[in-house]
C-alpha cells in the first residue's frame, strides 16, 4: 500500500527517508540510506500523484524509470532501484556530492572564462549522452550539477527521449512539453527526436552565465514560446562591446531556429569552447543588432509549416556527424601514403557530410634538452607545420566550419594524438603506417600505441613505401 505520509524516518521499500532536499511541482527529492547500510547515502525521487496533481509527473516518473536504468558513466546519476505505481512508486539513484549549476545564478553574468568551462563540460556530457541514445530536452541550471572532480551530470530524465523506447510523452500530450526560458524551437512543434534541441537549451544557459539575461526571456503561454521561431535574441555585444566576438560565434550558432544551422554535435560544440582561436568568425560574431523586420517576417511565414524528420535520431545525429582526428606525419611522409590517407579522410567525409576533421601533426620534442624552435633556415618549426597541414587537406575543399589545423609539441607523439582526441570527444582517428622494419618490430611504433591506447576507433592507413604517423 501506499504511506499515508511521507515524513522523515519513514522507510520505503527499504529506504529510510532522512531529510527532503527539493519539493517541486511534479517530484519531491530525499536524501535516503539503505536500512542495511547507513553509511551509503543515496536521493530518492517520489513523483507527486494527487488528483489536482499535473499528469505529465507521472508519464515523466514512467520515462524516467525507463531511461535511467539504461543509463552509465560519469555524466549521469547511478541507478539503484525503481518502484513501480501499483504501490509507492520511486527512484533511488546515487547522491552526487556536488552543486547545482543553480547555485551559480546568484553570480551572474559570470566571467567569460567560467562560463566556456561551464559549457565545455555540458557538452561533454550532451556528448556522451547523445552516444546512449538518449536526448535530454530539459538542459537548464537546475538539471546540471558537477562532481568535486569538475565534471559535468545531467539528471532529472523526465521529459527525455530515448531513440529505442516508446516515446511516452509525444503519444499522450498534445502540448509543447519543456521549460519556458530554455525549451528549442522545434519542441514547441511536438518534435522531440533531435539531439540538436539539447544544444540550443545549452545555447539558453551559455547566453544567461555570460550576460545574466535570458534571450527569450521566461514565457509562460504557447504564444510567448512561439516567438523564438522567428524573434531572434539580442546579440551579447549590443550590450557588451567587449564580449568576445568567437563566443558570440558560438552561443549564436546555438541559438539558431533551424537546427541544421546549430552544431551537428555536441563533440563540436565542446571542440570550439575548447579552441577559441579555431572558431571560423560568421556575421554572427559581429552583430549588435536584432534582425531586420522583413528578416524576422519571413522567418515566421516558414515556422507555419514545420514537420518532423521522423529517420531523425541521436545516433543518427552523431553517425552523420563524426569527429575524426587525421594524424599526419609529414617529415618523413612518402606521396603514395599522403594521398592514400586523403582518400581516406575524403570517403570519411561523403559517409558523414557532418562529419569535422582535425588535422593533427606532433612537434616531437625532448625530454629533457631544450629544443630549438626553428629550422636551418631560420623558419618558425610551428608555423611551418602549420603551413604542411593545411597544403595537405586543401585539395579535400573543407571549409573553415568544418576542418581545423592542430600542431602539437610533445615528447611521446602516440600519447599526444591520444590525449587529443580523447579531450575533443574524437569518434575515429586515421593514422597512416610505414612497412614493417626489424627496428620498427622491436621498438613499436606511433600508430600500434594509437590504436592499443585510444578510446575510438582506429583506421591505420599502410602504404608500401609510406612512412609511420
């Protein structure tokens, strides 16, 4: 049977409620140990079920129950246990030991640095959510927390889609369903199918930390909602003339009525936060004005007839849109290898027309001596990689939105490619290999510590005469 009341000492299938941390309109959360195990504490989540009670809490409790159990990793809650509505319906999951993005807000506008921070450890955990299958459609401050390790947790799956379960909420709500400052415009459409939605209710958070305004403000009708389908926000300069021009690029891009004009993925969105000075600069990072009237009515003419994309889907999203790391040896590079990891890079691209290549080359250096950084002739070694790189992926005819040049300066090149592309969410690298050698099988090679050590997949690229990565 159901408690009459839920009080602190009261015991729920095994759970002693120990103290009520959030009561809102559709849950209430309590801290909770284990009868058997004081020492482990956990948060319960009990949805509220009165008769004058919202509806969509308990469809968001079933979705939830669905999806969270589904569910690994560090960006989201552990699951525990979930009861059933037949009785006291709840579910325990992990108590994390960090703080609400929430608590941030009495702050803001935070500084420039905090918020990129912020939004890069977001979109890490869009990422790896998106790579789960599930899209989240509530991205707002009080679903974000950290751990005291810094990363970022999403939580509160109740308004979530997930790609291979029934989608409860499209089949028994006829409304938009989300939160006013923050929901994207094609949910306003009864379109939840896209992970990009979760990058334009990111695009809401990175413009509120940085310019303590919301761009659409806090409606609270469907006509209020509405407006964003043609309304577009304030530009951040018109206000800050210092705001850094690439961070508007970016919030900008993410606050696009169109999808398509976002981010294909949130590996991207994380890939710019973390390298300012790639960003490719549009009109977007100039504004300081609201679009033209005759701008705005057209935009509103073709939010009229929105219809969704029903082959949209997270790992649809994502299989289109890949991160690819190309590393490039070209000290010692043969022509027949260049051109054979260019065909590779180029059938990579017509599989993913999404697809964002960064092409990575290693400035080997010592350990211990000081290394000088110029050649004989006096050229700067960085620069003039640089220079290599972008010889070598310009017959590919990428633009600079989707094709970046990376040099980097390390003692060991198979860690640092590695590294990189562990920390820019890469989804394959292409490393090209020399033929094999006595010294080569004895000692190892860049490419075989790539693929032993890398987190993605790995396609090396062999050439008779082609030289190792």
């Amino acid at each position: 049977m159901r408690p009459a009341g839920l009080q602190a000492g009261t015991v729920v299938d095994g759970f002693r409620l120990n103290e009520a941390i959030h009561q809102g309109s559709m849950a209430s959360i309590w801290r909770v140990t284990p009868a058997d195990d004081a020492a482990r504490p956990l948060v319960m989540k009990i949805p509220r079920l009165g008769e004058s009670d919202d509806p969509a809490a308990i469809v968001g409790f079933e979705v939830e129950a669905m999806i969270l159990p589904r569910l690994s990793g560090v960006h989201v809650p552990r699951f525990v246990k979930a009861g059933g509505l037949s009785a006291q319906p709840y579910i325990v999951m992990e108590f994390i030991e960090g703080k609400s993005l929430r608590a941030r807000l009495d702050d803001i506008p935070l500084p420039h640095d905090e918020t990129v921070s912020i939004g890069t450890r977001v979109a890490a955990a869009l990422h790896d959510l998106h790579n789960q299958h599930v899209i989240h459609l509530d991205v707002k401050p009080s679903n974000i927390m950290f751990r005291e390790g810094g990363e970022a947790v999403l939580i509160d799956f109740g308004l979530s889609r997930h790609d291979r379960l029934p989608d409860l909420l499209a089949e028994e709500f006829r409304l938009p369903i989300g939160t006013g400052p923050y929901i994207s415009p094609e949910q306003i459409h009864q379109i939840r199918n896209d992970p990009r939605s979760d990058l334009f209710g990111l695009g809401v958070v990175l413009y509120y930390l940085s310019t303590g305004e919301r761009p659409f403000g806090n409606p609270t009708s469907v006509h209020g909602l509405r407006r964003r389908l043609y309304r577009d926000p304030a530009p951040p300069r018109a206000s800050e003339p210092n705001y850094p021009p690439w961070l508007q690029e970016v919030v900008l891009r993410c606050l696009e009525v169109d999808p398509k004009a976002r981010y294909d993925t949130a590996a991207q969105l994380a890939f710019d936060l973390q390298h300012p000075d790639r960003v490719a600069l549009t009109a977007r990072s100039r504004r300081t004005t609201r679009d033209r009237f005759w701008t705005v009515a057209a935009r509103h003419l073709r939010s009229l007839g929105a219809e969704p994309d029903l082959r949209q889907s997270a790992a649809g999203q994502l299989s289109r849109s890949p991160m690819v790391v190309v590393a490039i040896d070209l000290t010692q590079g043969s022509e027949s290898l260049t051109n054979a990891m260019r065909s590779t890079a180029r059938r990579i691209l017509d599989a993913g027309p999404g697809a964002r290549l960064a092409c990575v080359t290693v400035l080997k250096t010592s350990r211990i001596a000081i290394d000088a950084n110029a050649d004989e002739e006096g050229q700067n070694l960085h620069v003039r990689r640089l220079v290599e790189l972008e010889h070598w992926a310009r017959p590919l005819g990428l633009g600079a939105d989707r094709l970046t040049y990376h040099v980097l300066e390390a003692p060991d090149p198979g860690a640092a490619i590695v590294d990189f592309a562990a920390s820019n969410h890469a989804d394959e690298i292409v490393i090209g290999s020399r033929g094999s050698s006595t010294l080569r099988r004895y000692l190892g090679s860049v490419s075989s510590q790539v693929v032993a050590q890398a987190r993605c997949t790995v396609t090396v690229v062999k050439s008779a005469e082609g030289t190792d990565a």
